[in-house]
C-alpha cells in the first residue's frame, strides 16, 4: 500500500520537480508551442483568404465563363441563321438560273421545231412540184402525140403571154 501513501518527502520533491518543469517549460517550451500555434493559426487564416479569394476568383471565372457560353450561343444561333439565309438565297438563285436556262432551252427548241417545220414544208412543196410537173409531163406527151396539138398549144400560150402584157 506503499504505493497509495506516498511519503511527504516524496510528494515534496514531486512537487518540486513539478515547478521545475513547468518552470523550465513555461520560459522554453509554451513561447516556441504558442508562437508555432500562432504562426499555424496565421497560416491557416491566409489560406482561409486564400481559398475565398480563389472561390471568388471561380465564381467570376465561372460567370465569364457562362458570359462567353451565351455568347457563342448566340453567335452560333446567328451564323446558323445566316447559313438557312445564304442557303434559302442560293437555292433561289438556283431556280431562277434553271427557269432562266430552260427558257432558253424551250426557246431553242421551239426555233428548231420551226426551222425543221420550214424545211419539211418546203421539201414537201418541191416534192408535190416535182410530182405535179413529172404528171403535167406525162400528160403533155400523152395529149402532144401529133403535130397538130403541139401547134395549137403553142399558139394558144402566145395568145395568153400577149393578153397579159
């Protein structure tokens, strides 16, 4: 039981050894562990400015961010207009370019159709004209078998040619 009653002389030099340390460690030790926990303390309050001056930096960030999102937002809604603008204009001009060439395609067409009308028309006329003297031919050799018919013939075209004149 020695143990739970201590002598006096040993509670004694406990409790000198006691102010000894705390003596000791009041002048060495709590100067460097309070400066140490204020230099820490200092610290940490810079990187608690630290970390709302970088929050605050985020947060511009982030709304020039969003600030330059809606602007190309923007300027690609415009472009995109433009592009429909340009391609409604190009498909436009396309049309009347294709109205304008296939006039001109049924102009030509048309001219074609009535130079070969002409043509056929006229090989047709030198055709009935070639049939209708190659049958007058016949006719007049028919009908001029003597000398006598060919004699009244000619008198009767001089009698013609001089009433005419």
């Amino acid at each position: 039981m020695e143990l739970f009653t201590p002598e006096i002389g040993l509670v004694i030099w406990m409790f000198v050894a006691f102010v000894l340390l705390c003596l000791v460690l009041g002048k060495f030790a709590w100067p460097a562990i309070l400066s140490m926990i204020n230099s820490r303390g200092e610290l940490i309050d810079k990187g608690v400015v630290y970390a709302q001056e970088a929050k605050q930096h985020l947060d511009n960030a982030k709304a020039e961010a969003d600030k330059f999102i809606l602007d190309a937002q923007r300027r690609q809604a415009e472009i995109l207009r433009e592009a429909a603008r340009l391609k409604a204009q190009i498909i436009e001009e396309a049309k009347e370019a294709a109205s304008v060439e296939a006039q001109k395609v049924m102009d030509a067409a048309k001219l074609s159709i009535e130079q070969q009308r002409k043509e056929a028309e006229l090989q047709f006329r030198n055709e009935v004209s070639s049939f209708a003297i190659s049958i007058a031919e016949k006719l007049l050799r028919q009908k001029m078998n003597d000398d006598k018919s060919q004699s009244k013939l000619v008198e009767q075209l001089l009698n013609e040619m001089e009433t005419k004149n």
